[in-house]
C-alpha cells in the first residue's frame, strides 16, 4: 500500500500542516509519496524531498494550480489516485474544499478530521466538539483522508532524501478563476502554527481593553493572539483570531487563557495543547478542568503583573 499526502505549499517552501499529515500517512503502514502541485514550485517540491518519511515527491507544475483552486486540485489528484490505497490532506481550509471533490469522483466515503490511525482502514475522529471519539472503519478501496494535525506530532522537515518526479500536469478545468485576495498582514506568528498563543475571552469587555492587555504579553513571549468566539461575536478581536470549534483548532506548545470561561466550542480548539494556563476570576470556570496550571484571578491585575515579570 501507498499513501499520497496532498501538500499545502506557497510555492517555495511547504507549510507545516503537511508535516504532520506525513506522520498520519506513515501510520497507515504506507509508503508515503508527497505531491506537490503549484506554479514555479521547484523550491517546495524540493523541500518535500527532505521531509523525513517521504519516499517519492510528485511535481506537477502548471499555472493552472498558482492559486491552488479545488477544481483544478481535485483534477490532478484523481489523475494520480489510481496508484495510491490512502489518499490524505491536511484538515485546512484547502483541504477540506479539495478532498470532497475527490472523494465524490472516487465514490468513496470521505473520512474526516481523523486524530488517530488504529490500522490502515480503521481511524479515530473527536465529534460532540471533542467530547466523544469515534472508531471508524473503511472497507473503500481507496481512502480519502483529512487529517486533524494537532493529533499527530509533525514529521521532520529535514533528513529525507526523496526522488522528485515530474508528472504531467492536468488541465485548467475553467470552472473557476482567480479573481483576488485580501490578506492580514501579522507580524505575529501564525495562529495554528505557533509555539505559543495567548488569547483573551469576553471578560476583556472592549476591543480597547483586549489590546491593551493581551498584546504587551504576547509581544513578550513571541505568541500569536487568539481569542474565544464570545469575544469575537462581542467585536473585541477580528474572526480570524477565533480559537474553537467554528474557528482554528491549535496545539501550541503553552496555550494561555485570559478571562475565557471555556466553552466546550473553545475547547475542542485548544484542549490538546501541550501545557494550558488559565486565568479566571471564577473558579468554577469550566477552562479549569483542562488546565495544567490555573490562577483564580481578576486578569486585568494578573496578566500585566505577569507582563512585567517576564
């Protein structure tokens, strides 16, 4: 069996999703073959070389992929799918557009968010919001996977030695075209990449007050901010900055939470990180019961105090 990770690239260099969907596609006892379909994208393709596990990188290179558009994805996946047993993407954005289309062509089951590999055809997926994990099985021929990266540790991006094989890239479907794009420009790092993220809830009671005290002690530690999908309903922190079920799911190495309750839709976003601080006036906050370390006080005293200590 062969598996065939999909990845998640700008071109010149692979983004970390990919990495752990590696690890994912590993566990299923696979050869893993990465492609990487984009426009000039020598430099990522040769990148996935180096990613440790990886036994073939495919390059496909077309300017029909420059914008990394479903149709056109999905079209030079089901090209190469006839070789591969399992066929995995990241649980992004991208992924999650691409692989239906895919699965719906193969007539397969798609298999969702998995975080767990118990065998080649069975896996483990959270539902309830995390609150239940279910085992499911695939008799499918061929497996259509996205993968929940925080439930695999990233492959090394570094070690390997692939062969890069050109292949021939499909058409432009011309069912969509690439009209623009608006991007937040951050300093910080990227929100379901980093190491370390503070996030605030709607105890922070304005937008002012969430900057003044969440962005000092991010900017000591080097985090990305987050922020509870109250605070961002309340108009405190922008939509992309929602940590949670309806937002971005995280898995940093330190998760700090400021005046977030913890919802169970916060939760399932943030509950697998590595260490959790909470700090809450309410005791009985539900935040508590996921926390490694957790402080009963008023943030807007303790988390300046614990700006000026670091």
């Amino acid at each position: 069996m062969t598996a065939l990770v999909i990845a998640e690239h700008d071109h010149a260099s692979i983004k970390g999703a990919t990495l752990n969907t590696v690890t994912a596609a590993a566990a299923c006892g696979s050869d893993v073959h990465v492609l990487v379909a984009g426009h000039n994208a020598g430099a990522a393709a040769e990148a996935a070389s180096k990613i440790a596990g990886v036994g073939k990188v495919l390059h496909a290179d077309s300017e029909a992929f420059a914008h990394g558009l479903a149709e056109n994805m999905a079209a030079q996946v089901l090209a190469l799918a006839g070789d591969y047993s399992h066929i995995l993407f990241p649980a992004t954005a991208s992924g999650k557009n691409i692989a239906p289309r895919v699965a719906a062509k193969l007539d397969v089951a798609q298999i969702s968010d998995i975080s767990k590999v118990d065998s080649p055809d069975t896996f483990e997926r959270p539902i309830y919001a995390g609150n239940a994990i279910a085992v499911v099985q695939s008799t499918d021929d061929k497996k259509v996977i996205t993968v929940r990266t925080t439930g695999f540790d990233a492959a090394a991006a570094s070690g390997g030695s692939a062969a890069v094989e050109t292949v021939a890239a499909t058409a432009d479907s011309g069912k969509s075209s690439f009209v623009g794009q608006e991007i937040a420009k951050n300093d910080r790092p990227e929100l379901t990449a980093a190491k370390v993220i503070v996030s605030g809830g709607r105890a922070l009671g304005s937008a002012e007050k969430f900057n003044e005290v969440m962005t000092p002690l991010a900017d000591k530690l080097g985090a990305a901010i987050g922020a509870s999908r109250a605070a961002v309903d309340a108009g405190y922190a922008p939509n992309d900055l929602q940590v949670g079920q309806t937002g971005k799911i995280v898995a940093p190495q330190l998760y700090i939470a400021a005046g977030i309750s913890g919802a169970i839709q916060h939760l399932a976003g943030m509950k697998d990180s590595k260490v959790i601080v909470a700090i809450n006036k309410d005791e009985e906050a539900p935040i508590f019961s996921v926390a490694d370390y957790g402080l009963v006080a008023d943030l807007f005293q303790a988390v300046p105090e614990l700006t000026q200590a670091l």
